[in-house]
C-alpha cells in the first residue's frame, strides 16, 4: 500500500468517527413536535406515520392527547428535549406550558401547576393530559360518540381525533389485530353462514387503502390479483360497477377517493359513503355530505355504495331515499357484501349468501357492528384473507378496499 492510499483510508476513518459524532450530538437535542418516546425504535424511510389517537386510561377514565397532534393547532408550537424529556408547548408570547414525561408537576407562564396525571411516551410519541390541555390553551373538547372521536378547538382551528383505550394503540402482530372467523348468524328462523375478518384499527400498523383495479378508473382486475400488488392482508370488493358493458372501459358508480386524491366523483348522489382519515377514523356518511367533508381536507380515502345497514347500533334502511330502483337491492337475495365499524374502532368486513338486505342489516348488527353498509354484491361479492379467497368473486372487480400490516 503507498502513502496516498494510507492517508486516503485515514483521512476517510477521521470523516466517519466526525459524522458519528456529529449523529450522537444531534439525537440528543432538541427536537420540534415529533416528541418521540424515549426508547422507539427508529421508523425506516418507508414507514407509514404513526396514528395520532387520543388515549383513554381505564382506571381514571381521564385522556392523553398526543402532543404532536397539537402542533400548529390554535397557533400552538411544541418542542421536545430529548435530552431533558421535557416538554414545551407554547401559543404565541401569551401561554407557555412546560412539562417532563413522568411527571406530575409543570410550569405555566413561571408558574408550577399540579398535574392530576404526569404525561407519558407510548409507541413513540408524548402524552398530555387533555383536561389540562384544553383547559391552559382554551381548547374546548367535544365528544362524539357516534364517530368514537373528540374534536379540539373552535371555528376553523379544529383537530378531529379518534379515542381509544391505552391497550388498544399496542402493536400486537398481524394475526391478532387482522383476524378471520367463519360464523353462523340466525335472522328470522334461517341461518346465514358468513366469512369475517375483523381489523382493529387502532393499532399503529394496520393500514387502509382504497385500491383501483389495474391502478386506473374504469378497468377491472381480480380480486386476488389485486391484494397481492398492494401487499394486503385483507381485502374486500368495493363500489358498484358497470359490469355488464361490452366496452372494455367499466365505469364505477359513486365517490372513491385514495390516497386523498378523488378518483371518481358522483353528483348529487344520496347513497351511503364510508371515509376514513390518515389516523383510520373511520365514518359513513351520506351522499349528500361528501363535499363538505372531503373539502375539510382530512379525508385519505372513500369508497360508495350503499344502503345503509346500521346506524349506531340499530337497524336503519331506507333504500328508496338513497336513491336505490334495482330490485336486487330492494326486494332481492343474494350474495352480499359488507363493512362494519364497532364502537371500539375495529373494522368488520363480511360476505354471506342469499340474503336480502334487510337479513343482511340484521347479520352485521348481531355480528357487532354499531354502524354498517352494504358493498356490491352478486358475483363481485368476494373477501380475501392472508393469501387466499375466504369467499371467491364470480367476475374481475373494479376496485377494493384493502388492509395491510407495516
């Protein structure tokens, strides 16, 4: 080896211990918003955003917000010191709030304030105690039951977040938080044999897609096919389509909307519409609601189809004020799909044959959904779980809502 190679290769060891160095420094200062748990894993390149979900302690019954969610709200600014697990969340020159995980004492303006409970770091992110949130940053808290979600603020500077129990934002693995089950519901003295797999939402490494077929409006693709392009855990048919037309072009009917982009629109239409958010707040809402909502710019994705099955926790169909005329939905049977949300953010997806949509709503009631609507059905009827058909469709669809494990 000559001396230029010698002093290359040293001058080369010096640059890397420098950049380590360099690493180590920063890790341990200051960071804004992310206010990272102190032992998370560190997130790879590729990795979805954690959920920002307000967490519920079933001893107290009091709620912890994340503080990064509080960032930007109300002209609220967080900073985290990794170094010092202290916590500032500051609104403008007027209120400054300092706080340290674990610790039940904080300052206000100066001021020390008594916490009724210390902030903590779960699943890589700080928790504040709501209550004192809302009540230092004159932030008004409205619970919706309904929706499982509590929205912070007032006017145009609102946060919508879905809440959850603590257990319920542990990472259990894919085959506990996507589950499938084949059960047997009794509606009216017949029995209806049914598939379901079941999607608790709130656990950080589900994900929901909504998935065109062949990546484009009008085309179809199998259902199958199209799971394994994206990965899928789980998947489901989605919206009706013109499957009958010669035309190589099948146009879907209704409002899909992925990846918050809105790849088909409807007018004026009146027929139920599931959404969800980038935290999976899930939500069904009627057609006539659309814009409003996916104009407040917090929609990820939609997919409608219709009618309404359930409506917290009871039966609720009106097919004709949805809009609905084919007799295979007002008065036929046949094979049905469906999706259910539980109070609990678990997200039920179910196929069953022969029956009407009534036996439908009544089977995704008993099944435990709190709020239900029915997918295309008949031959696109289909339902794919951890690499196999749970129920197979008879024909190519035109696009499925999908679920994924990262």
């Amino acid at each position: 080896m000559n001396e230029t190679s010698m002093f290359s290769r040293n001058n080369a060891r010096r640059l890397l211990l420098l950049a380590l160095a360099l690493v180590c420094l920063l890790s341990g200062g200051i960071s804004w918003a992310a206010a990272p748990a102190p032992a998370a894993a560190a997130s790879t390149a590729t990795a979805a955003p954690a959920k920002n979900v307000v967490l519920l302690d079933s001893a107290s019954g009091r709620a912890f917000v994340p503080s990064r969610a509080l960032d930007g709200l109300n002209g609220i600014h967080v900073q985290w010191d990794a170094a010092r697990q202290q916590l500032t969340i500051a609104q403008g020159e007027a209120t400054s709030a300092i706080l340290k995980a674990g610790s039940a004492k904080a300052e206000v303006n100066g001021e020390p304030v008594a916490l009724a409970d210390a902030p903590f770091a779960l699943a890589g992110a700080t928790y504040v105690p709501l209550q004192f949130v809302s009540a230092t940053f004159n932030l008004p808290a409205e619970w919706d039951k309904a929706a499982g979600s509590i929205t912070l603020g007032q006017g145009d500077a609102r946060l919508t977040l879905p809440y959850a129990s603590r257990s319920a934002l542990t990472s259990a693995g894919a085959s506990k938080a996507i589950v499938s089950a084949r059960k047997t519901f009794k509606v009216g003295g017949r029995s209806f044999s049914t598939q379901m797999v079941t999607i608790s939402l709130m656990d950080p490494k589900v994900r929901l897609k909504v998935a065109l077929a062949g990546d484009a409006v009008g085309k179809v693709e199998e259902l199958s096919s199209l799971a394994k392009r994206h990965k899928a855990v789980a998947a489901i048919n989605g919206t009706f389509f013109n499957a009958y037309t010669d035309n190589a072009y099948k146009a879907p009917y209704g409002y899909i909307v992925s990846g918050g982009v809105m790849k088909m629109k409807a007018s004026g239409d009146k027929r139920t519409i599931f959404t969800y958010d980038s935290n999976l707040l899930a939500r069904l809402i009627p057609g006539e609601d659309f814009n409003d909502a996916f104009n407040a710019g917090t929609m990820e994705g939609a997919l409608q189809a219709g009618p309404r099955l359930v409506v917290n926790g009871k039966v609720a169909i009106d097919v004709k004020a949805e809009g609905f005329k084919d007799p295979k939905i007002l008065t036929g049977g046949g094979a049905r799909s469906a999706l259910g949300i539980t109070r609990d953010h678990k997200l039920i997806l179910l196929t069953t044959g022969g029956a009407t949509i009534p036996q439908l709503a009544e089977i995704m009631k008993q099944a435990g959904a709190y709020q239900a609507m029915n997918l295309d059905g008949g031959a696109s009827s289909g339902l794919y779980y951890n690499g196999k058909y749970l129920t197979q469709p008879g024909r190519k669809i035109s696009n499925a809502l999908i679920v994924t494990y990262q």
